[in-house]
C-alpha cells in the first residue's frame, strides 16, 4: 500500500471500498442496493432542485424568491457531487444533465410536474427534502467511502432548507388564505415522502444497512422521519397522517424507490 | 389556489440586519438586511441571501432591538436599562458599519459606548447581547 493510500484509509477510518475500488467486489449482494439508493438520491436531488428553481422568480416575497433559487442551486449541487459516483457503478444509469436525458428517472411521481402553489413548495420543502436529507444522515459514516464527504456537506446545506420550511410551515399556518392549502399539499406530498423509505422489510434498506452502507433499515428511517416531520408540522395541529402500516403499498416501486405509481 | 394565484397572504415581518465576517480575525461588518416573519426565517433568509462570500460567522439582529446612540454625527439621548449591550459603528460613509464589541451600560447608552470606543463616531449604535440570531458560527469555510 503506496504512501496516499495509507493516508486514504487513515482519513476514511472503518469504510470498506474507497474511491477507485470495485464496490460490486466489496459488497457483494449489496452492491445493488448501494447502486439503487445513490441513483435515487441523485435524481431526486436534480429534479427537486429544478422544481425549486421554478419559484425563483415568483415567491411571495422577495426573500422567499431568492431563498428558493439558493435551495435550487443547493439541490443541483446535490445531485452534482452523487452523478460522479456512477462512473465507480458500471451498470449505473446516465447522469442528469436535463429532466429529458432519460425515461426512468428515479424520482418520486409529485416531482414529475411543476409545485403548483407556494405552500406546495413550502410542503416539498418540509417533507420530500427532509426525507432525503433522513438517508442522507444515515450514510455520513457509510462503509462506501465516496459517499461520506458529499453526504456531510449536503447535511450543513440542508440545515438552512430545514429552517426555511419550519419557518415558512409556521406562516402558512398563521394565514386564514393559505391554511387549507398547506394541509392539504402536505397530506398530498406525506405518503410520497414516506414512501421514499419503502416498506418496513425493503429489501434494499435492509441490505445496506447490513453491509454498512447505511446505518439504519427502512422501519428505522421511516421512524426517524416521522418524528423530524411531526416538529415541522406542529403548526398546521393534528393532521391524523398515516404511519408507513397504514400506507396502500401496492404501488410500490422498489426500483424507483416511489409509491405512487 | 396558494399565493402565487393572487399572493392573498403575503406575510408582514420584521427587519434583521444582517452582520457577517469572511475571516476569524475580521470584525463583523453590516452586510445588508432581510424581511422575515420570524427568527428561523431570518436565519434561512440571511444564509440564503448572502452567498457572495465564503462566511466565517453570520449574525441576523432583529433592527426592533437596536438602539441608535449616533446618527450622522449627532448623539442622540439613549437611555436603556442595565445591561450588557452589543455596539457597532462606523466613522466614514464608505465604510459598514462594524461590530466594535459588548459594553455593560447602566442608564446612559452613549457615555457608555463612548467611554468604550471614544468619540467621532458617524453612526453608532447597540443592541442587547443575546438578542441576535446566530446564523453561522466559527465555520472554519466549512459552510458557504
């Protein structure tokens, strides 16, 4: 082991593939579920980032416009530092370059058609973003190497995304005019930004966190998020959502890492 | 249909001018202001506003609390209760306002500040410690 690789386990401690390895070598069985879970976070990431993007002219306030084209640029930035990843996955998809580039993009149905009102951003904000933002924090200690820094530096962004959407979640509940919406694009977004986890037993999650991919399976996240989105949500009351055993999972696409079909 | 179709509930809020420094070494220096419902907002808001720099800290003060002790060259009365107070000012047009540091001030805000940091002073003014939003804190660059 030449002098850069020693400092290159030294600086990545327990990871089991570093950056030029095979990961289908290390992994094994795993290797799909770490290929799936990192295209359907950098696809998401790119098509969240352009449905933002599509506020960045037109939020109520000024503020609100240039934070939506920060969050934009934030979430395209996402995506930019995962597509990299895909050239270590031989049988990866092909890099996002415009939504048109591929059929199969991995993303969740809502994101396939522009946010159609502020509080419909404000709730992709509160949800989808923090769902993403759950698995994200799962994988800062990943036994796959590459996926550590992008994933440490995605989370100090998203702090600022998690800000805005409580303190925008905390508005629209305030206001008589945009109240109902709020509820109701939450309640549209909720089983989408749930169901990104997948079932309690997901083949995928399971996988990953047995290999160190991940630190927690599907239950755990799904756990995870609900309590994170609880706080976010606590000024709309109580929206009676329901939990990942009450959700119709027939539609689940394991594949698109999507419920609605 | 939500505020896009018609804006009908476009929030009101508070000013917070925003201070933030590049360098630890630095002083914290006025770098603007936003508009925001709330402490979070603001927070959000200033982080996603300012992006020109790479920010070792960032600080949002509501502009409710702030106190003018110097407006264009006049002292102006500024009688506060006892406290610690933040000051900030600036000597020349051309130059931000700049954080100077925190004073414990008892009735008088201006002797205070001036017995602190002298006299000349083009604009002065202050804010009760503790009353700012901490947006970004020792980063080290690590955060945009």
């Amino acid at each position: 082991m030449g002098l850069e690789d020693r400092e290159r386990y030294f600086r990545d401690g327990d990871a089991r593939v570093l950056k030029g390895e095979d990961p289908r070598e290390a992994f094994g069985d795993a290797y799909p579920a770490l290929r799936a879970l990192v295209v359907a976070l950098a696809d998401n990431k790119f098509v969240l980032g352009r449905r933002y993007g599509e506020w960045a002219c037109s939020g109520p306030t000024l503020e609100a416009s240039v934070s939506a084209a920060a969050m934009a640029g934030d979430e395209m930035g996402h995506a930019r530092a995962l597509y990299p990843l895909f050239r270590e996955f031989p049988d990866a998809p092909k890099a996002l370059e415009r939504e048109t580039d591929r059929d199969d993009i991995h993303r969740a149905a809502f994101l396939g058609r522009s946010l159609p009102s502020w509080p419909a951003f404000i709730a992709a904000n509160a949800l989808f973003d923090l769902a993403l933002s759950t698995l994200i924090e799962s994988a800062v200690d990943s036994a796959y190497a590459p996926l550590r820094h992008p994933m440490k530096k995605i989370l100090q962004e998203e702090a600022f995304h998690h800000e805005h959407a409580t303190g925008w979640m905390e508005a629209l509940a305030g206001m008589p005019g945009a109240r109902a919406e709020t509820e109701e694009r939450v309640r549209e977004i909720w089983p989408e930004a749930l169901g990104w986890f997948g079932p309690d037993d997901d083949e995928t999650l399971a996988r990953a966190a047995a290999a160190g991919i991940v630190a927690d399976d599907a239950g755990a996240l799904a756990t995870r998020f609900v309590a994170a989105a609880e706080q976010v949500l606590e000024p709309l009351g109580a929206l009676g959502l329901p939990g990942p055993g009450a959700l119709d999972w027939s539609g689940w696409d394991p594949a698109r890492r999507r419920l609605v079909p | 249909m939500g505020l896009r179709k018609g804006n009908a509930a476009k929030p009101s809020g508070s000013v917070y001018d925003v201070f933030a420094k590049t360098r630890k070494e630095q002083a914290l220096h006025h770098i603007g202001d936003v508009l925001a419902p709330g402490k979070g907002l603001a927070k959000a808001y200033a982080y996603q506003m300012y992006q020109e720099s790479t920010w070792h800290d960032m600080l949002a003060v509501p502009r409710a609390r702030i106190v003018t002790i110097v407006d264009d060259g006049e002292s102006l009365p500024a009688s506060v209760s006892s406290g610690s107070w933040v000051v900030c000012g600036r000597k020349e047009k051309a130059e931000p306002l700049e954080l100077l540091g925190p004073i414990d001030a008892a009735g008088d805000l201006a002797a205070a500040a001036a017995e602190a940091f002298g006299e000349g002073w083009l604009e002065l003014a202050a804010w009760p410690d503790g009353s700012a939003v901490v947006v970004l804190l020792d980063t080290e660059g690590k955060v945009r």
